[in-house]
C-alpha cells in the first residue's frame, strides 16, 4: 500500500520537518505543502485527516474534514471535548506512538465514519451564539 503525508500549513517546524523528511529517505512521500488559500483542493483527494495537535481553541480544521465527510483521528488535546461529535472521530494520545496507533486504526477500518454533521445547521448554531455572547435578540 502506498502512503503520502500531506502537511498543511506552515510554522517553527518547518526546516526540522524538512531535514528529517530528507534523513529518513521520505521525500515525495512526506510533502510539507506550507500555507495553503484553499486546504479542500489538497483534502479531497486524502483519504483520512489527522489532527496531532497538543493544544488547540476552536480548530475549525475538524469542521471543514468533518463537511468533506473524512475519516478523523485526532489527539486528546485539552479542549477537544468541543469539537467531539458521536461517532465523529477516532482520539488518540499525544505522543508519536498514538498518532502512529491512530493510523493503523485507520488501516484497520477502526475510525469512524458514520457520524452525521450538518454544515449549515452548524453554522446558523454558531451564528446564535455569536449573537447571544453580544446580548442581540
């Protein structure tokens, strides 16, 4: 089976990433792809998304997999109970070890797929509250 990483977006990371890509013989198949305006023209054609984050707020990342109805593995991250929906998501523990359990998960048919998740209804929720934190009626 062959498998590429893509990595979206930029950061500190970036010339470490790219040395150990190259150390580990991973080039092409490792792609750091930097900031990108429209991440959906990379996404449509992954077949998985993980989210291997320490911390996070609101990542809206999970939100544009879940309208692409992906497959999700993510990290416990301190505030990831927000973003959980039933069925929506595989979690798994911080470290590489997890992530790399995350992914034979996902090879193993072991993440979920069958969650229900309704963009717009998402966002009129969101709006509601945008509202209701301004005292609008």
């Amino acid at each position: 089976m062959a498998v590429n990483l893509y990595i979206l977006g930029d950061g500190p990371l970036k010339a470490k990433l790219s040395g150990l890509i190259l150390e580990l013989g991973l080039d092409g198949r490792v792609i750091l792809t930097g900031n990108v305006k429209n991440p959906f023209a990379v996404m449509r054609y992954c077949d998985c998304f993980v989210l291997p984050s320490l911390h996070e707020g609101q990542p809206m990342v999970i939100h544009e997999a879940r309208a692409m109805h992906m497959p999700i593995v993510m990290s416990d991250f301190d505030s990831v109970s927000g973003v959980c929906i039933e069925n929506g998501q595989y979690l798994v523990g911080k470290e590489a070890d997890d992530i790399y359990e995350g992914l034979k998960a996902y090879i193993d048919g072991r993440v979920p797929t069958e969650y229900a998740f309704d963009v717009d209804e998402y966002n009129q929720e969101a709006y509601r509250e945008f509202l209701d934190a301004l005292g609008a009626d």
